[in-house]
C-alpha cells in the first residue's frame, strides 16, 4: 500500500512558497531527502485550512472573464500550480456516495470502485474532511505484460483503510494499486504529483480484482491518438510510419496501436485476421497477446 509518511510540522505556508520551495530543490520522489523536503512542504501547506476555500471563492467569482484556473482533470479537480518541469499540485474533491453528484453522474465520474496503478508517483494529503477510503494492493509491475486478460500473480491484498485529516501518503508508480471507495462525508485531499520525460510512455492498468487480471490499459499516449489519425487520413507516408512502428517500434504498447489503426482502415474480416496473423509472429508478447484476442473476436 501507499508509504505513510510521519511528518510533523506546525509551520504553515502559502501555495506559493510550497512553489517557489518545490522549484528550487525539485521534487524526486526516489530520493528521500527530497521526498522528506517536499512532504514537509505538503504539510505546510496543509496547516492553513483557509486557503483552498479562498482561492475556490476568487475562482467562483471571476468566472465569467475565462482566465481562472486551469484544469486538464475535471471538475473533481482543482489544479493549484500547474507543471513545474518536476511536479504539479492539485486539490481533489471526494463526494461521499449520497451527494447528488454521485447519484446524478455515477461511480465511474468519480473513479470510485476502479482498481488502478498509477504510472507516476505522487505525495497526497488529507485536507478537509474524513477521507476517502480505499482496498489497497500491491503487485511487481516488471512481472507482467500488459495484455488484457493476463494472470497477475503478484497482485495481493493489504488491507482498506481511509486518507484521515492530516495523513500523508506516497503513491508509488506501478506498485500501489487501489480501489477508491465513496467518503463519509465531502473530502478533499491534496497532491503533489512527480512529473518526468518518459511518463508518457509508462503503463497504466485496470485490474480486475475478481479474476486477479489486467483488464485494461488506461494511460494512453498523445502520439497513439495522432498515429490513428494520421492512419485514418490515409497518406501514404502515414501508412508507411505505422507499418515501421508496428514492427520495430521500441514501444510494444504503440506497435500495437499501430497494428491496431491499421486493421481499422480493413472491412474485410480475412483481411484483418492476416495482419493480426502477422502481429501474433512479430516479437513482442503484449502485442501477440492482444492479437491471439483480436483474431477470436473476429472468429466469433
């Protein structure tokens, strides 16, 4: 499960010295020295329980003119400083199951019950309220593939337990997984999270707990969008670049992209099935794995 971090601090800090503090040490999670500095930071921040509420007011009230906070997330998500090279900090709000937002929009809205990793690490803390709570487990992410469906053997329970007021948690890339689950009350939570070159390229899962599985990939890649695109137009170069890619592609997650946009471009069932032929024999297990499955679908 996620690394309880003890930090005592009674000092309290604004965003913007966490900030200019964060920028001017960095932010490596791998390194503890600078794990302790940005959690100290973190539990500064946290001491002021005035500040998030004021900067929602002031985003509330100025709305109307479009230059307010910035957000990729949603509205579950409060971006407070956004990337800083190393990291960004954000606030999350965690409804509990009877709020009308819940019942209105669903779990999946709010990612409550979805087993996940996270390919990033990242430091959170509790906020404002008792905390969400989560079944944490664990698994050895070198051990697997990352095709649906495929066995996960390392992938054990530790126990459920809850982000309380002033807790501080360090959420390990492609170790910790954990299921959300609702609140008793309105949370918030905030975060500190890693931020580095090769993110992109790191995998995401879904597991299915019930079947002990990778049931989905969920970190895709601004490049497997623009590949598909580029695939679906139909140029020639494009055609060419996804033929490369697929078969020697240092990624295995984006030769299958590529296998995959390029049978999309095929309504010919046999047609598809030779070019998924082909990816089984082609060298990398993810991608004949998801082959072997596309080929049953079209057999079925």
């Amino acid at each position: 499960m996620p690394l309880v971090l003890d930090i005592a601090d009674a000092e309290v800090a604004t965003l913007a010295e966490v900030r200019d503090a964060l920028n001017t040490s960095g932010f490596d999670p791998l390194d503890p020295g600078s794990l302790d500095h940005a959690a100290r930071w973190l539990r500064r921040l946290g001491n002021d329980q005035h500040f998030l509420g004021d900067i929602l007011i002031e985003e509330l009230a100025r709305r109307h003119n479009g230059d307010g906070l910035s957000n990729a997330y949603g509205p579950q998500v409060v971006m407070l400083v956004p990337p800083q090279g190393q990291f960004f900090i954000r606030a999350n709000i965690w409804p509990s199951a009877g709020e009308h937002m819940v019942r209105a929009s669903g779990d999946a809205a709010f990612a409550i019950g979805l087993p996940h990793d996270h390919n990033f690490n990242f430091l959170t803390l509790g906020y404002f309220g008792p905390g969400y709570w989560s079944d944490y487990y664990e698994y050895d992410f070198e051990a697997v593939d990352g095709w649906r469906g495929e066995p996960v053997a390392s992938l054990k329970f530790i126990e459920r337990a809850r982000l309380e007021l002033g807790k501080i948690q360090l959420y390990r890339a492609n170790h910790d997984v954990h299921a959300q689950l609702p609140a008793d009350t309105l949370s918030v939570s905030l975060n500190i999270m890693h931020t580095h070159a090769v993110q992109d390229w790191c995998d995401q899962y879904k597991f299915d707990l019930e079947g002990g599985t990778i049931a989905a990939m969920l970190s895709p890649t601004p490049s497997q969008a623009l590949l598909r695109v580029a695939v679906g137009l139909g140029s020639e170069a494009a055609l060419d670049l996804a033929e490369r890619f697929a078969l020697r592609h240092p990624s295995d997650r984006l030769r299958l992209v590529a296998f995959d946009a390029l049978a999309g471009r095929d309504s010919d069932p046999g047609a598809r099935d030779t070019l998924w032929a082909r990816a089984e024999n082609c060298g990398s297990r993810l991608v004949a794995m998801e082959a072997r499955a596309r080929r049953a679908e079209l057999a079925g």
